[in-house]
C-alpha cells in the first residue's frame, strides 16, 4: 500500500473519488503555464486514440507554481480533443492536482504520483515532462504498450534529438551505465517513461528516498533500481525531443544526473563490479536519426570555460585526479583551437576517477561535481567538432566507440575505486 502520510486529505478524498484506473499519467510542474496546454491536450489525443476503454487519471504533482499551472492542468476540457478526433473515450479520464510543497522538489514530486498509482491500483504509470511540447498522442501508446502486451516493468525513452543536444547522456550518462551495470540503456535519465505498478510499489518501499542518489535523481535511480533488481526494462523509440531554453542548468542537470549515478554506486560495488560486458536491452522502434534545426553552440566560449577551470580549479582537481590525468588535462587546456581533441580514453579515465573521488569524499561531493563542469565542457568541445560535419550514422559510430572505450576501462575505475587516498 502507498505511503498514504505522503498525500494530502484533499488530495486522498480525491483520488477515493477516481477509484481504480488502469493507467496514471503523471505531470511534475512547476511554473509551467506556457508549455503545458499543448502537453495534456497530446495526452488526452493519445488516451482517445489508444486508449479508449481504459480508465486513466491524469496526475498533476506541483511544486508550488505561482502561474495557474494546475488549473491549465484540471480545467483542460476534452471536449475539443474529442471534436477533433471524432474518437469518444468510453470511460471517465479524470485530471486531479495536488500541491506537494512550496518549491520543486522532483523526488517528491515523482514519490507523490507513484504514490497515487499504487493508491488507485494502477497497471501502468507514465510519467511525461510538462516541457515535452513535441509530444505526439503516440507516445503514450509507445510507452505503456511494453507493459500491456509483454510483461515489462520500466520502459524508457529513444529520442530523436538536434546534432548538438544530449551531449550529457551521450557522453556520460548512457556510457557509464553501460560500463558499469552492463545495459545499454540509451536514456537512463528519462522524463518521459512508463513504469509498471510492480515496479512503481516496490520502489516506492525501497529506502531510496532517504539516500543523496534517489534525493538528487530520482529518475537516474528508478531505471538503476530496475536495472540491478528483478524487472524487465526495455527502451521505445519516441520522437524528435527538444531541449527548451528553461531546462538548461547545468549544474543542476549534473546534479539531478551524474551526481545521482556516482551516488548509486557506492552500496552496489559487489554487483557492479563482477559485470564484464554489456548487454542490448529490448528496443521498439527504429533507432534515431538527428533530428532536423541546428542548435547553435559557442566553441570559443566552451573552449574558454575549461581552460579558465583547469587553471582556477587546479588545486581542487588535485584532490580529485591522479596527477598524470591533471597533466594531461593542463595539455589539452594548451593546445590551439586546431589542435583541440580531448580522446575517448583520457574522458573515460577522467569520469572514472571523478566518480572514484565522490565515492571517497576527497572533498564536499557537491564540490567534486561542480568541478566535472568545466571539464566537461572541454569534452563537448571535442563532440561538437568531432560532430559537426558528420553524418547521423557517423554520430552513432562515434558514440559506440565512446562506449566501448568505458567498458574496456572499467577495470581502472575498479582499481582507482579500491585504491586508498
């Protein structure tokens, strides 16, 4: 049963009143009036077209929206879906909100809808970002169909993306993953996934919720908890995702993101640490191509940031690198534009010993976080020039050749992770 102190007794007398649905689609908002009309109305088009005989609540968790979020939220009639479609649902689709506090708080947030999925007994809980404004109605039915029709217990997102986006997942995220519980999970940060009610009761018992990594990135979490535990995962190709100009912190991203992986690490070492090689997950759908726009980056502005932080932060990268990583990273910050190329294997050595260093706690995690950015950057530097010409085909190239190049190195993240500081 969900931990009913979680919902308010507005919010429980709410969802008595919806009973029993087969499918709960949760929306985590926080000020976000301008994009979430298009959102519900793809959702609802997706319901009428796909779903139509089951019954289905739409979940409205916020954070304390000062915009009229949730009355977009609620208010959102289907009538006109309904005009548009000529396609009626033969059930009631419910749409409830709830305020569960003051300020964004997305492992709240995402405990508040599972919670309320497990209330109302649901078989399949999809969880859609209120940013996802390219959303199809399809997509609902590309997520829960997994879990309908074979048995799987979390489906996660393919996107198509713009050359230069999710150059964090591609770069880290989806290798190190790979590398280390042995999956190869494209996204396994996904704001658009569809989880079982197996899955979603028995993560919301798991002590996850008291830890940094299920604090910081409950999403990162839920698909490592599925990868490492008894659940069938599998991944859906979507549809073209774009990033929106609100969504771009990075800090916060490397928190909610890398921070949140590093964390998991730490209680995990004796199953992750056998895992020699990875293995393909089921996929459905085609795997994507890029995705068309162009999304303008700033090389000189990149280029400047890493090198100032490998200078300004060098005592700092001191307590984290080995010194012939921190040697060669200083070459690289020396080098002209022409010559720029930060290697597949130095960046997996570099993200092992970060991620070594947070388990150790050479100094404040937050700290060893916030000085991965700048060395990020001048990895993305490398992606985008590596990339800018390049075909769609040549991208996944590059990137499988990222991939194999962290798995063939985790035995160094074994030894810097054992390795007494």
């Amino acid at each position: 049963m969900a931990e009913e102190t979680l919902l308010s007794d507005d919010f429980l007398r709410q969802l008595m009143n919806v009973g029993e649905v087969d499918i709960v689609v949760g929306l985590s908002t926080h000020n976000h009036a301008k994009t979430i009309g298009p959102v519900v109305r793809a959702i609802q088009a997706g319901i009428l077209k796909c779903f139509p005989r089951e019954r289905v609540a739409i979940i409205n968790a916020d954070g304390g929206s000062q915009d009229g979020t949730p009355e977009l939220v609620t208010g959102a009639s289907i009538d006109d879906v309904w005009h548009q479609s000529k396609v009626y649902a033969l059930r009631t689709l419910h749409a409830i909100s709830t305020q569960y506090a003051r300020s964004p708080e997305p492992a709240a947030a995402l405990r508040t809808i599972l919670a309320a999925a497990d209330l109302l007994r649901a078989r399949a809980c999809v969880m859609i970002s209120p940013d996802a404004t390219t959303i199809e109605p399809d997509w609902l039915q590309r997520l829960v169909r997994p879990i309908y029709e074979d048995n799987f217990d979390l489906v996660c997102p393919i996107y198509r993306r713009r050359r230069f986006e999710g150059v964090l997942m591609r770069n880290v995220l989806y290798p190190m993953v790979r590398a280390v519980y042995g999956y190869r999970v494209r996204e396994p940060y996904g704001l658009e996934v569809a989880i079982s009610g197996r899955l979603a009761t028995d993560f919301l018992g798991k002590e996850i919720w008291n830890e940094d990594a299920g604090r910081m990135g409950p999403e990162v979490s839920l698909t490592i908890a599925a990868l490492t535990g008894k659940y069938r995962v599998c991944q859906a190709f979507l549809g073209t995702k774009l990033i929106t100009s609100g969504s771009r912190d990075l800090v916060a991203a490397m928190r909610r993101t890398v921070g949140a992986l590093f964390s998991s690490l730490d209680g995990r070492f004796s199953e992750w640490s056998k895992i020699t090689a990875s293995e393909p997950i089921p996929t459905f759908g085609a795997l994507p191509d890029v995705a068309a726009g162009i999304v303008r980056v700033d090389r000189k502005r990149l280029r400047e940031m890493f090198v100032t932080g490998v200078a300004q932060l060098e005592s700092v990268l001191r307590s984290i690198l080995i010194a012939s990583t921190l040697a060669e990273l200083q070459q690289i910050a020396a080098m002209q534009d022409s010559e720029f190329n930060f290697s597949d294997q130095l960046w997996a050595r570099t993200i092992f010993e970060f991620a070594a260093s947070y388990h150790k706690s050479t100094i404040n995690r937050d700290h060893i976080l916030q000085a991965l950015i700048p060395i990020y950057r001048g990895r993305s530097l490398t992606f985008v020039l590596q990339n800018r010409n390049g075909t769609g085909e040549e991208l996944e190239e590059r990137e499988e050749s990222l991939c194999t190049e962290f798995e063939r190195m985790k035995p160094y993240l074994l030894e810097v992770w054992t390795e007494k500081k």
